[in-house]
C-alpha cells in the first residue's frame, strides 16, 4: 500500500482517528465543544462535525476561522506547514503515517523518506561532500581543550562591541587545542596561536570551530542538526524588531549594539516555516541583514519570496561588499553605531509605509492653520486609563462627563513634568522621556476634534502642543482603511519618538463594519493587545455599553471586556451636579471594592475639577444593587444553584476571578439577598425577587 491521502482516510476513519490522536484529552465525543489547542482559549468553542459533502470529519472552530479545516489542515497548523505546498503536504501525509503507525508507505517512498529527514547524515556516493563543499564536519576522540580568553582574543571582538560578557552568554569559548580524525584514519592537530585565535560556538550537541584568520575559518564537530539557530535560546519572549543575520559574530555584534538577533548554518541555509511562524507571533519585524555580496542579497530576495506569507523584510546595509565591508559586523567595526543602524531601518519603513504616512499626514490636525468652523455637530468622546502591555477600556452614555475626563488624561500625558496639574483624580505616568502621545478619533469632526484639543493644552499649561502629540481625524477614512493606518502608522511613531507612552482610539465601533462581527471583532481586538505588548503601552478603547448596563455593546463588546485590563464607566450624578467614575472590571480584586470617583463643574476655576471619592456608604449601596440584579438575572429560571455554578455564573457575568466570585456569594448571604437550600447545603436559592 502507498502513501497519499485517499489511503491515510481510509485508514483513519475519515481523519477521525487523526483529530483524536492530536486532541488527546481535549477531545471527548463529535459535537461536544472542546477549547482550541492552538491558543489560549476561555471558552470551549471548537467542535468535529462529519462533513456529508466531502464525507471526511472536519474541524471548527467558532473562536478564530483560521483554525478550521480538514485533518490535514489541522496538522498542518500543529507543525507549521502548509497544505498549499507540496512538499509540506507531503511531509504532513509522513507525519500522519509515522505518528499513527499506518505503514503506509511503499519501499520507493520509505526511502525517498529517509534521505530527506537525514540530509547530511544518511548519503548517497555521488553526493559525499569534498573538503572545498561547504562546512567540514570533523571527528574526534578527544574532549576539546578550552582556556580563558586572551587579551589579543578579547581586542579582536572588541573591535566589534562584543565583551566578555556577551561571549559567555552565548556560550563562545577560547579553543586552545583540538585533535581531529580525518577521513584517512589519521589524527590531525589544531592549536590556537597569537596569529590565528580559534573559537568555539557551542550548541547542545556540537561546537563550531571559528578561526577568522585561517583559510579553513569554519569546522563543525558533534552531531549538527539542520534546526540549528545560534542565538534562539538567548531571544527575549517579545520584541519588536528581529535581525536574521549570516553568522554568529553578526549576531554577538547586533546583541552588543542592543538589538535582538539570531542566525542559522549559513545564508544559503533553509529556514524552517515552523520556526517563522513562531517568531512571528512574538516579534513586530522579522528582519533579513545579510552581507551585501551577490551570495546574501540572492539570499534576502529569494527567502523574502518563499517566505513571503510571513512579511519577511530585509534591509541591505550601505557597505561596497568588499571582503571587509560586507556584512553588519563591519558595519560595527567601521564605527558605526546603534542609532545609524536604527536610521536605516527607520528609513527601510518609511519606504514600505510611504502610502500610509501620505495618508496619515492628511488626517494630522493642524495646530498652526485650525480648521474652519463648520454648523456644530453632536459627538460622544470617551477616555480611559491603564497599565503598559495592555487595552483599557472606558464607556459610558452621551452627556456623562467623558469629553472632560478624557481631557484630564490626555493632559497629564503631555504636561511638563515640573508642573502639577488636577487630572480628575487619575493619576498619570509622567511622559518624561517625551514618547509619542497619540490620538486616534473616528466620531467628531475636524473643528470639534480641534475644539477639544485646545481645551486639552491649555489644561496641560502650554501654549502650543508638544512636538510628540499627535492627534488624527479619521471621520473621512472608510471603516475598512482605519485599522491599518493607525497600525502603520504607530509603527513608524514608535520609531521616530522613542517609544509610545499613550494611544486612545477615541471611537472603537468605527474601525469594524458592525460590533456584532464575530470573527472581525476578534481579530482587531487580539491585533490591539499584541501591539500594547510589542510596544509596551496602553492602549484606550472606547465602546458603549448594552442596555442590561453591565456588559459592553456587541461581539466587539465581549471580545473587549474578555481581553481587556481595566474598565471604567462613566456616568452622570444629576442629583449632585457631577459625574462619577466606576469601576466595571479590574486586573485583580473585586471592581465592586473600588472607590468611586467625582468630578465636576467649578465656576471660580472656570473648568471641571475633581471632587474626591463618593462616601462608603454610597459604594456599598452600589455594590449591594448590582449583585441584586445579577442574583435576580442568575436565578430568573431557577429554584436553586449549585455552589459551583454560582461562583463559576459570576465569573463569566462579572469577568472576576474564582476568589472574588465566592467574596460575592458571602456578600450576598450576609445581605441576605441568597440563602443555603435547608435541604442541600452545596445549593443557593434567591430570598426574594422583589427588592
């Protein structure tokens, strides 16, 4: 029997056994939700179906669209390849095959198999390698004889920024002595001299010989593997830019200048998908910085097209590829710096987002030539607050304050930092390494936007904007062109200013064509919160409330108040003449517990101010109030709930922790809003639905 996919269905019971092998426990029956194996999922919202029309078993997946398919879609997912590819599907029968033991493969396919998955290691005659192909690999009998580094050793990697330090952290050692076998049987010898210094990078299973002034400069031993990347282990957990460079001093000498970088066997190696796809999920810009010669710029061309699914970039640095001005080590060693590096990178985006900051400079407001005062026009602005890493979001109705707050937050973003001024009670992270400040409004217009901005300024005590505040129109972009111009163009602030200490996207719903789009709404709110984490900021969202007043609006509305760490509700205290803020959701402990606060109208300061927090007594009738309506909402259909599925309700309802949940159910038995069922001291029933 031979291997291709009618053989693998017929023998997996149409991919079922496949999707069972691969779930393991997550899977129990067809139809019953499961939680995805591809990311970390809250809610089981994945299921096999048998597909009638194609009579294979499928997978859906009702969180994320790009996860369903068939089995061989589900394991190329798992191992990072793609259906679309030949050889990838190829690959993906075997591992079905292997994994399942099937023996479905012919003797022909068994052992075009073999030669593939052990390149270098099982060969035919005519492919053996002679010393001039490439790297030696050598054997030997002995352990390598290592010392510590020489003075002249250390110069010579100092010309390159790379210390001492460095060095150890990538585990690079001084060779003193190795004795090889070669191919005759005969031991060889190579020592280290004051003339040719030789080096070891040493990976789990091998070193790498480096000897930068020999004619041989490069000699593996051990056992080398095709997966090797120098520098992998060393990688933070995200980033923003990711430098592929050609060899492991190019690596050491980006690290040194503060940059993250790793490399593989050469520049002409093959560069697993798999690997790519995981880099991708954690670093902004994954970057090509090969030398400049015609071997590296064929190189950058060719895996910028294989691998172009990924938005591989590459940047050709300007050295004449000359045998000392070829690559980024030289690049160091010339004298160049860190920030001139960043500058040309800086320009590689400016090239690839020239369209978006055209764009985008349209949109800018206009401090110096203020827009011409159009009929007024009723607009609903909203603000927020939050921590480095994540989205806040803030609502709250038409009316309620939340111009005014939005504008104590914002100037606390741009003030001098030698000033103090009232904020409403927020308190803000100075901006004292002066970070983009950006705002993004897509519900006001231009002249109310400006009106506003003023308003803004003076309350941060300056006369004009600083350089570092932007702030952005988009009521004339369409819905499907606003997400990626404020993604572009955060990238490139971030670039020009050092950072981003703030971004509020003023306007939220605009960005998607309906808030109740499933897919869409995920995806724009996962794309928000990986780049608060890529660019180390906080994000402020704004999005309206449902009419239950506990939940935000749509299927945008979930995803956001799933994802989000902080939400705070604004609404009017007409009965004082003044506007609170309220804690819906809170990073830990119990929103409920959270002080209320006040701001209003000053008449003798001419402007809003803040009032101090709302009274306890006032928090505990809120706190008392609203776990009534929520005990009222759980019990609307039942006499009794069990004490698991009680606190598991107000999890899911108030977006809290196990802790604070239980916290809530003591609060409601002391106020006697539930009691104990008499008969089953596990249950809760409702005392009374007529508060």
């Amino acid at each position: 029997m031979s291997l291709h996919k009618e053989s693998i269905l017929n023998a997996t019971n149409n991919g079922l056994n496949i999707f069972k092998h691969f779930l393991g426990s997550k899977f129990s029956k067809v139809g019953k939700s499961f939680k995805s194996p591809f990311y970390q999922d809250s809610k089981a919202s994945c299921y096999l179906y048998f597909d009638k029309k194609s009579n294979i078993y499928k997978f859906k997946d009702f969180g994320d669209s790009e996860y369903s398919g068939d089995c061989f879609f589900f394991v190329s997912k798992i191992f990072g390849l793609s259906c679309d590819d030949r050889q990838d599907f190829i690959r993906i029968l075997e591992i079905i095959n292997n994994e399942l033991g099937l023996c479905l493969e012919d003797n022909s396919q068994k052992i075009t198999r073999v030669l593939n998955d052990n390149l270098g290691a099982v060969q035919t005659a005519n492919t053996l390698p002679s010393i001039h192909d490439g790297f030696e690999t050598a054997k030997t009998k002995l352990p390598i004889q290592t010392r510590e580094f020489l003075e002249n050793e250390l110069h010579f990697w100092a010309d390159y920024g790379i210390t001492i330090e460095i060095l150890k952290r990538y585990n690079v050692t001084a060779i003193e002595k190795f004795i090889g076998v070669g191919k005759d049987g005969r031991e060889y010898e190579l020592a280290s001299t004051f003339e040719q210094p030789m080096f070891g990078y040493n990976g789990r299973r091998h070193t790498k010989f480096y000897r930068p002034f020999s004619k041989l400069r490069f000699l593996y031993t051990g056992e080398v593997t095709d997966n090797y990347v120098f520098g992998f282990d060393q990688l933070p957990i995200r980033g923003d830019v990711l430098f592929i460079t050609g060899g492991e001093k190019d690596v050491l000498s980006l690290v040194a200048h503060g940059f993250h970088a790793i490399c593989f066997n050469s520049e002409t190696a093959h560069i697993p998908k798999n690997i790519i796809r995981g880099l991708g999920y954690r670093f902004k810009h994954i970057t090509l910085l090969y030398d400049v010669d015609d071997t590296g710029k064929a190189s950058m061309t060719k895996l910028t097209k294989d691998l172009k699914e990924y938005q591989l970039k590459s940047l050709l640095l300007p050295l004449t590829g000359e045998k000392t001005q070829k690559d980024i080590s030289d690049f160091f060693r010339m004298k160049h710096t860190a920030e001139d590096l960043m500058m040309l990178f800086r320009e590689m985006l400016d090239q690839l987002y020239e369209d978006t900051i055209s764009v985008m400079k349209s949109c800018e407001i206009d401090f110096d030539n203020p827009p011409t005062a159009p009929e007024p026009l009723i607009t609903i602005n909203d603000v927020t607050i939050g921590t480095p890493g994540n989205i806040i979001c803030v609502a709250g109705a038409e009316g309620s304050g939340k111009t005014n707050y939005l504008g104590g937050i914002l100037s606390g973003a741009i003030k001098p930092g030698e000033i103090e001024i009232d904020t409403l009670g927020t308190t803000i992270k100075e901006n004292i390494e002066q970070k983009a400040v950006l705002l993004y409004d897509t519900e006001q217009s231009e002249f109310q936007l400006y009106k506003n901005l003023t308003y803004i300024i003076k309350r941060s005590s300056q006369e004009k904007p600083p350089t570092w505040f932007k702030a952005f129109c988009l009521v004339g972009i369409s819905r499907s062109e606003r997400m990626n111009l404020i993604l572009e163009s955060m990238d490139r602030f971030f670039y020009e200013h050092g950072g981003i200490h703030m971004v509020v996207i003023d306007g939220i719903a605009d960005l998607l064509g309906a808030v109740n789009d499933e897919e869409n709404s995920v995806k724009l709110v996962e794309e928000l919160f990986r780049m608060a984490a890529i660019y180390n900021t906080v994000i402020i969202c704004v999005l309206h409330l449902a009419p239950s007043g506990m939940k935000l609006r749509g299927h945008l509305g979930s995803e956001v108040q799933r994802k989000a760490a902080g939400i705070l509700l604004i609404e009017k205290d007409d009965n004082n003449n003044c506007s609170v803020v309220k804690a819906l959701k809170v990073r830990d402990g119990s929103p409920l517990d959270v002080p209320m606060m006040q701001f209003g109208w000053n008449k003798t300061e001419g402007r809003h101010v803040y009032l101090g927090e709302k009274s306890k007594e006032d928090s505990e009738i809120r706190k008392t109030n609203e776990l009534k309506d929520l005990a009222t909402e759980l019990f609307r259909n039942k006499t009794f709930i069990s004490n698991q599925n009680l606190y598991k309700a107000i999890m899911e309802n108030m977006d809290v922790k196990e802790r604070t949940a239980r916290s809530y159910i003591k609060f409601m038995r002391d106020r006697g809003i539930i009691e104990k069922n008499p008969d089953n001291y596990l249950e809760y029933s409702l005392i009374s639905a007529d508060f």
